[in-house]
C-alpha cells in the first residue's frame, strides 16, 4: 500500500509565500518552479495503486530565476530544465532505490558563464535525480505563470521543441473518486507547490532512450523556490 504524502487543503509551507517580499537577501537565489509526470500526483489510493510500476517513470520540471546569483553569477531571468527517466514509479515508496537517467536543457540566452552555473545550479537543488546526467542541449526555455500567482493554476513552459509542460487549475471534475489528495510530493524542494492539471507534458529530444506525450493528467505541481547562494 503506498503512503499517503497529504491533502489538497494541506500543502507545502505558507500559502503567502507565492509572493517575494522586499528586502530579500543578496545571497538568496530565488524564482517559480514547474514539474509534470508521467502518473497523477493529486489523485485517490486505487488509482495510484494502479498506476505504481505501471507508468510514472517521466518526469519535466524546470526551475526560472526571478533574481540572485550562482557562484557571482547573475542568473536573473533565465531557466534550466531537468527531464528525468527511472526504473521505477517516481516517489513509490516501496523503491526507495531508484536512480534516474537525466537530460538537461539550459537556457540559450545564458553567456558561456551563465550557462555553467546555470548547470551547477540545477545539480545542486536536483540532488540525485540529476546526477546522472548523459546530455545537456541548450535551447531558448520560457517558463509562463499566468498573473504572476502560482494559485492560480496556468502555466506554461517550453524549452525549444525539447520538452513542453502546460496546466490549469484543479477542479470539480478532477476529483473522480471523490478521496483524492497530495499522493506524490513535488520531486524538488520548493517553498511553496500546488498541484495543477496537467494540460501537456512531453519530451522529444535524445539521450534517454523514450520520447513521451502525457496530457491530461493530474499530475503537475506549480511552485516557488528559494536557495541559499552558493
């Protein structure tokens, strides 16, 4: 039986924190968070049972830097993606062993400077899901939160023809045995994440061996980040 992660009413950390307050440290590095699977996220016991070891292998997910520094380097503006495949449903508590094969997409309109700490950037915050890393492609990336609030549900993120991610927000009609809640915790660490439908989700590049379209799912999260500089 797989454990339940929380609820719809219950996510992570304070719902304020969706806006960045003045005065914030310069040695704070700071932006929006986007992620989308292959298996829904927010979703009821049978059907995430059903779902384990069945699909959920996948994953997108993209970080866009409002403001702060890598390494003394400014990386105000720009994004980098992960795109992640595993032997395993990703989050499936009974495999806790499960290591990733990963491509990275860095932003091309990032200097030769930028793009390495934008590379040493998402190494750090994506721990081991990113530490096998067998390509990385720089393309233009943009990462879209409509209105600027992450409560509101729409986002958008594409990076070149790579890799695509779409959402909205959850409502009545996703809520089809009537139990469902946070099944899955975002895959990185975020200030604040809510789950969003999952409009479009697909990878086409090279380097992991599969390709996937998976639209149509709960299964995205939409958040804020915030990391100490390094």
């Amino acid at each position: 039986m797989l454990k339940v992660l929380g609820t719809m009413a219950v996510v992570f950390l304070t719902a304020a924190s969706f806006s960045f307050a003045a005065g914030v440290s310069t040695h704070t590095i700071y932006g929006n968070y986007i992620e989308a699977r292959t298996a829904d996220v927010y979703t009821g016991p049978c059907f995430a049972n059903g779902e384990a070891e069945q699909v959920g292998r996948e994953a997108v997910f993209g970080w866009k830097i409002e403001n702060g520094a890598w390494h003394g380097v400014s990386l105000a503006g720009l994004s980098v993606v992960g795109v992640i495949r595993t032997p395993h449903t990703l989050g499936l508590v009974s495999e806790p062993v499960n290591p990733a094969k990963a491509v990275l997409i860095v932003d091309s309109r990032a200097n030769a400077e930028q793009r390495l700490a934008l590379q040493s950037f998402a190494k750090s915050v994506g721990g081991d899901l990113l530490r096998d890393i067998v390509k990385v492609d720089y393309v233009p990336i943009e990462l879209t939160i409509e209105g600027g609030n992450i409560h509101g549900g729409a986002a958008s993120l594409t990076a070149g023809s790579l890799a695509s991610i779409q959402t909205r927000a959850m409502n009545a009609t996703d809520h089809v045995c009537g139990n469902e809640e946070v099944w899955y915790p975002p895959l990185n660490q975020t200030e604040h994440a809510m789950p969003a439908y999952a409009l479009a989700n697909s990878f086409s590049g090279e380097g992991l061996g599969e390709t996937w379209s998976s639209p149509l799912r709960r299964s995205g999260f939409l958040g804020t980040f915030r990391v100490p500089s390094e």
